[in-house]
C-alpha cells in the first residue's frame, strides 16, 4: 500500500501570489515514476506565469517549475530501467504522437505539446509524477544543486545547435541574463567567439568574470564596434536573448550577409523588425523554442564536466516558504539563478 506523508507545494494562485501549501501525495500510475525533488530552479517562464502572461493558459492554482534535479522514490507498474535512488532531471515534455508536427520529426514542438509544469503539474513539490519517458539520467557524482541547472543549458545547446554556428565564427548574445550566459558558454564551447551585449553594469560584470568579451549599447556604438571585431563584416549568429523591442530592432544590423538571428527570448507582444535589413542581407531569423533529448543529454555532459560554471551562476539557494521572496529578487535584477531547496521542505 501507498503511504506517505504530506509534502509542501509552491503554486501560483493568480494575482502575482504564490501559494505555499500541504499536498498529499499518490502514487504512480502505470508507466510513470515519482521523483523526490531536490532543487528546482526559477526562470523568466516562471516569471511570466506569476505576472500573469500566461493566465488564458494555466490551470489555477498551478504548482509550477521545471528546471529540477532529484532521485526516485517510487516506480509505477511498466516502467523498465529505473530504480528507486537513481538520480534524475526531467525533460518536461509530453507530446502527442500525432499531429503534424509529430509526424514530421518535430514532437519537441508538438502543435498540443503538454509543457510539464506549464500546462500541467511541475517540480515545486517533494514528490512529483511525471511520465517515465520524461527522464533523464544523471551520473553519479554529479552535485544536485548543478543538475537544476541542466534544464536551462538544455535551452542553450539547443539555440546554438539551430543557429548551426561553427568553430571560429563570431556570435553575438544579446542580453546577458541566466539564458544568455549560458548560450555564450555553449557557443565558446563548440568553438564560437563571443560577445554579450548587456546594459545592466553588475551582469555585465558577471559576465567578464567568466571570461567574455561585453559591450554596453549606451556606452558604445554597438554596429561599428561589431563591424570591427568581426573585419568588417557583421557577426555570423546574433542571439536575442534580451526580450527588449529595440533589441529585436537593432539585431538585424549586427548580422554579416546570410547571417543568422536567433529569437530565444520570449516577447509578449509583437515585435518591430527591419525587414528591409533582413531582404538586403538575405538573413536567416530563426525561433527557438524549446530543446530535444540530444539537447538535454549533451547538457548532462557539459555540467558534469565543470563546462557550465554553476557556482558562479546560482546567486542563492532558498526555502521554498521563500519562493514569492525570490521573485522579488529576479525582478529586481538582484540575482543570476535562484534554486528552491524542494527536498528541505519535504
């Protein structure tokens, strides 16, 4: 028989509040496996559901999250490969199978994708359920506090795989927050030389810390300085990863001819773009959503290598009684990361 204590949730119950609550936890069905969460880091997508963005799509009160790191604590009937005690992340995506985008190769996509701790249950929960499909195996050894980060450079092995960005070329990040930071290490790691562009002076200086090139848009004259780093002609792969209107604006005219722009940010209204700059440079401009599991399992190897500088990127560990307080403190620009100490509330 089933029997567990009651854990703690955190859910966004509407109106910008977070909800801290006693859950009594069920058991597995079949095919699913239950994961004692560890960490689960915050994220501008969570920010996004807690101003209320995506209203018209959660449910309410939602427990939400989805960058996490944990171990198995129970395994439903028809699940093969997993054990209790196995460390895991989750690659939270449940797909349909069926739609065209399934059918043509495209299910991370999926045009009724279920983005767990989105359109369904996430990880700011001590013992959460998830399709046994979703997991991701995390080797031994690896510190749980970093595997909350593999989620997120998911996101970016993922960008800087679609902008199909070479050894030696030039890519430029606009915005220097958790995501950007995180593509500039992918992109110098497969051999890019990178720049990130960023107006805030205390990330910039997080940023040179980790060893890039930076460069502040009010300080300097961002074109000419990347017509010069680049001989003249324009960076290969532009990032935007700030979500700023007069960054979407201003990416076309740091692209070289045939030049790529990747849109990673997520930007809640209609944005401006110099067309006439995408037709005379023939430019690529490309969305990037989400990620693929070749994506999260390359992740996994980059932050258990030491690649993805994970100290340096978690500002603070919190309670999750202190999630609201948190927010705060990302809205405010007062932190790179912040992790949920999940399993401390369990």
């Amino acid at each position: 028989m089933f029997e567990r204590p009651s854990v703690k949730t955190a859910a966004y119950a509407g109106d910008r509040t977070i909800q801290i609550a006693d859950a009594e936890p069920t058991a597995p069905e079949a095919g699913q496996v239950q994961v004692a969460v560890a960490y689960t880091g915050l994220c501008g997508t969570d920010l996004h559901i807690l101003h209320g963005n995506m209203d018209a799509r959660v449910a309410r009160p939602l427990v939400f999250g989805h960058e996490m790191s944990g171990t198995i604590a129970a395994v439903g009937d028809g699940v093969d490969g997993w054990t209790v005690g196995d460390a895991v992340t989750v690659m939270p995506l449940a797909w349909d199978g069926t739609c065209p985008a399934c059918l043509a190769g495209n299910s991370h996509i999926c045009q009724n994708l279920d983005f767990i701790g989105i359109d369904s249950p996430g990880s700011l929960q001590g013992l959460w359920n998830v399709p046994a499909e979703t997991l991701v195996r995390l080797p031994a050894g690896i510190r749980l506090d970093h595997a909350a980060l593999v989620e997120p450079v998911a996101v970016a092995v993922h960008d800087v795989r679609r902008s199909e960005l070479q050894p030696g070329q030039k890519a430029v990040v606009i915005g220097g927050g958790p995501i950007g930071v995180l593509i500039a290490t992918v992109a110098r790691h497969f051999g890019g030389d990178v720049v990130v562009i960023e107006l805030d002076p205390q990330r910039r200086a997080q940023v040179q810390e980790l060893g890039f090139a930076t460069l502040d848009p009010r300080a300097v004259d961002q074109v000419a300085w990347v017509e010069q780093w680049s001989g003249g002609a324009g960076a290969d792969v532009v990032f935007e990863v700030s979500g700023a209107a007069v960054a979407v604006l201003g990416a076309t005219a740091l692209a070289k001819v045939r030049g790529t722009i990747v849109v990673v940010a997520i930007h809640p209204t209609p944005r401006e773009v110099d067309l006439q700059r995408v037709f005379w440079r023939e430019l690529r401009l490309l969305g990037a959503r989400v990620y693929q599991r070749v994506d999260f399992e390359t992740a996994v190897e980059l932050v258990a290598d030491g690649v993805v500088p994970a100290d340096a990127l978690i500002t603070r560990i919190v309670a999750l009684a202190d999630t609201q307080d948190a927010f705060a403190d990302l809205e405010a620009g007062r932190a790179m990361k912040i992790l949920v100490d999940v399993a401390g509330a369990r």
